[in-house]
C-alpha cells in the first residue's frame, strides 16, 4: 500500500483507527446541540459553554501526553486514553444536569490529546521521505472521526425516543473506544526506546539552542495559559456565573503562578545547557514550530470549532431536522479522508513552505466566502463552499505535521504536543469570538486570523534540508 511495508502499514491502521475513535467520542455533543436545548433545558448560553469546555482541557493534556508518550511510549498512552474516553462517554450519557455535563465536557476534552500519540508512533515507523503521506492519512483518516460523529450519531440516535436517543449514541461510541483500546494495546508495536528523562507536570519544557529561542518560548507560552484564563473567566459571569468572585481569582493567580513557575523551570533548564556545545544535528530555530503551532492553530484551531457551531448553525438558518443538519453538517470534515494525506503527499513531492502557504490562501478565501451564507442560499452551495474550505484547512494539518517531526526528531512528541496545544488555543479563541458575535463576523474574524498567518510563513524556514541521516527502511 503506497509504498509502505507491511509492518508500517499494520502500525498505520492500527494508529488511525484508535485516533478515529477518539475523535468520535471528542465530537459526540455536536450535532445534539438543539437536542440538549429541547430536552434537558439548557440555553444558548450554556451550549456555548459546553463546547468551549470541550476543547479547554485539551491544551494542558496535549502538553502532558506529548512529554508522557516521549517516555511511556505510544502503545500504552494510546490504550490508557482510548479507555478513558469510553469512560468519559458513559458518564455523558448519564448527565442529567448543566454541572454534570460541564465537567463531562472538561474531561472529553482530554480525550482531543490523542492524536500527538499517534504521531510519535507514525514518525518512529517512517523516514522522512514517506513522513508526510504517513502523517497525512493518520491524521487525515482519523480526524474524519470528528465528521463520522456529526454523521452517524444523529442516525443510531433516530431509533429512539429524542430524550434518550442521545445518551444511547454517546454510549455506542464509547463502546468503539474501549473495545480499541485493547486492540491496540494488544497488536501495536513500538520501534525506539523511551528517553531516559522524565519530565511529568503541568511545565512544557523544550529544548532549546539559543537565548533568542529560550525567550521566545517564553512568550509563546503566553496564550497557553491565556486560553485557561478565558475559560475561566467565562465560568465567572461572561455570561454563566458559575465559578464565585472569590473562586475565579483563586483560579486566576494560580494559572499565573502555574506560568511563572514554567518559565523559571525552562529558563533553569535550558539556560546552563546554552554556554556548552551543541552538536550540528541538535541545532534548530525555535521559531519554526512556533509558526506551524500558528498554523495549526488557524488549520486545526477553527475546523474544531466550526465543527462544534456548524450542524446547529444549518438547522437554525435553513430550519433543518437534527439529523438532516448533521448528516450536512458533516461536509465540513468529509474531505479529512483525502485532504489530510493529500496535503502532507504535496508536502512531501514540493517545498512545504509554498504548499503551507498556498493552502492558508485557500482557507482564508472559503472563510470570506462562508461569511455571506445566508438563508437564501441554495444548500448545494453551501455544502460547495463548506468542502473548499475544509479542504484547504485539513490539507494544512497534513502539510503543517509533516514538517513538525523534521524540526528535531527526538523532541517529536513534545514539539506536537506544543502544535497541537496551539490547535486548541485556536479553537478556544474561534469559539470565544462565537460566543460574542454571530456566525458572519466569526468567519471573517477566521479569515482575518488566516491572512495573519500567512505573512507569518514568510519566516518559516525551509525543511529541505533536515534530518537527511535518519533513516528506516
């Protein structure tokens, strides 16, 4: 297959097979929106917090699963967190109040850190030559989990009655998780030792090679910890008031010692190792993943949260059913089956600078166009539109993770732990900007971010050139 062995490809499968399934569980509230509105009682305003907590948990846990799956390794990480999402789903399920479901919500967002596991595997079981393609179809066949949810959950829920059609699809894909998790704990395999550095706690600590780039990573841990700020604020009265005054200036100060102690332990770490020699294979520019965490951030960021806005956005603007507007709503992540690998394969055949950019230019043109969708649209047009403009976003995630493992191999998993936090800053922000505007100013403000991100790639770094010397056949 594609040119992969046959044990690349069992890896392969297995892979993305356990990241589709945690996306299925990630994604299961999406297209029960209305639903949880009609049966439960909740509001508008509680459904926008709802689907910010789902994607909150996942930067802190994008950080601590990359450090974790450096030094456990893949196969255990993977298994571990298929099973707690099944885990996760039955206690969903069983939510009867806003507070049940909020905090079910917060511990599915853990599950969205996923898919730096697999791709710590994928890049122990390719070369660099077959790293895009690889990246592409597991990142690219598992993230269709996402529009597999918005799909298929809405159908297993039509077999019962509205108030508990929901709860039996939610368990159904917690089922798939636990059911995966053995499977791959049981059939996948690993290829290199785990470091012999431990490193566990809320710090994300990457080596780096100059003072330039150890303040660098400084600022850029910023909006981090600024994503966990909002989320706070937002449980303090903008708009619920369900943290006290009291509660959220405890939170506040301690997110901000959190920070501060990060940066005194990245700057303790890294600052001595600064003076001593580094050698030519260790040497990296900081600031080429801090450009593909922007990237991804636009890429990744908001294709999560018009995953999360668009099924209820449809039925709302063209008064669709609940499935009809899912099985719609799902055109937004159909493309990931193709567009994902697509991307890292032109990544792969061209300079990935100029396919970053080229498809940054696309998302920012279907994010202008998306913002004049109005009910008198034929929806023929709109699902069009919707597809352009995944593509060019899910084809950036292709291309954006197959250069992230040339950066510096051995910190993969921290530097896509960082990447994929980044995606969730993203979806934190889109979903912020959603819940203080209406859908038109949310996608021009996405499209505003793309351009942004494109000046940004005109100082990224060419990869042509890196990690020539690792090689597995």
């Amino acid at each position: 297959m594609l040119n992969f062995d046959t044990s690349q490809n069992r890896i392969l499968h297995l892979s993305w097979l356990a990241f589709f399934f945690s996306f299925i569980a990630w994604f299961n509230m999406a297209p029960f929106n209305t639903t949880l509105i009609r049966t439960i009682g909740l509001n508008q305003e509680q459904i926008n917090i709802l689907m910010l907590c789902n994607v909150a948990l996942t930067i802190p846990a994008r950080i601590l699963i990359g450090i974790w799956v450096d030094y456990f390794g893949p196969r255990k990480v993977f298994s571990a967190l298929l099973l707690f999402s099944a885990g996760v789903c039955f206690y969903f399920a069983s939510g009867k109040t806003f507070e049940e479901l909020l905090i079910a919500r917060l511990l599915m967002g853990i599950v969205g850190a996923g898919f730096v596991v697999g791709i710590k595997m994928i890049s122990e079981w390719f070369p660099p030559k077959k790293m895009g393609l690889a990246q592409g179809i597991y990142a690219g066949w598992g993230n269709f989990g996402a529009a597999a949810a918005v799909f298929s959950l809405p159908i297993v829920a039509s077999f019962f009655p509205e108030g508990i059609g929901w709860r039996y699809a939610v368990i159904f894909s917690g089922i798939l998780c636990a059911i995966w998790s053995i499977v791959y704990f049981i059939f996948a395999k690993e290829l290199s030792e785990k470091n012999n550095i431990f490193q566990v706690g809320f710090e994300h600590n990457i080596e780096v090679t100059t003072k330039k780039d150890m303040v660098l990573q400084v600022l850029f841990l910023v909006p981090i910890y600024g994503a966990i700020v909002t989320l706070v604020w937002k449980l303090s009265g903008h708009p619920l008031q369900l943290l006290s005054s009291s509660t959220f200036y405890i939170l506040l100060t301690g997110t901000i010692i959190l920070y501060i102690l990060n940066v005194i332990q990245s700057i303790r770490s890294n600052l001595p190792k600064l003076n001593e020699e580094i050698s030519p294979e260790k040497k990296y520019a900081f600031k080429q993943i801090v450009i593909l965490s922007m990237v991804y951030a636009l890429t990744f960021g908001s294709e999560l949260a018009v995953l999360s806005m668009f099924p209820q956005f449809l039925e709302s603007t063209f008064q669709l059913s609940v499935t009809t507007a899912g099985i719609i709503g799902s055109s937004f992540a159909l493309m990931n089956l193709v567009s994902r690998p697509a991307g890292g394969w032109v990544s792969d055949l061209m300079e990935k600078n100029k396919t970053l950019a080229l498809l940054v230019i696309g998302a920012m043109v279907g994010y202008i166009t998306m913002s004049q969708i109005t009910s008198s649209w034929p929806l023929w047009t709109v699902i069009m539109v919707a597809l352009g403009c995944s593509t060019c976003l899910q084809a950036g995630n292709g291309a954006c993770f197959a250069a992230i493992p040339l950066i510096r191999k051995d910190l993969t998993g921290k530097l896509a732990g960082l990447a994929g936090a980044y995606g969730n800053v993203g979806a934190v922000f889109f979903l912020t900007v959603l819940s203080f505007t209406g859908p038109e100013k949310f996608f021009s403000i996405a499209a505003f971010y793309a351009a942004v991100v494109l000046i940004a790639l005109i100082f990224l770094n060419a990869f042509n050139n890196l990690h020539k010397s690792f090689q597995i056949n």
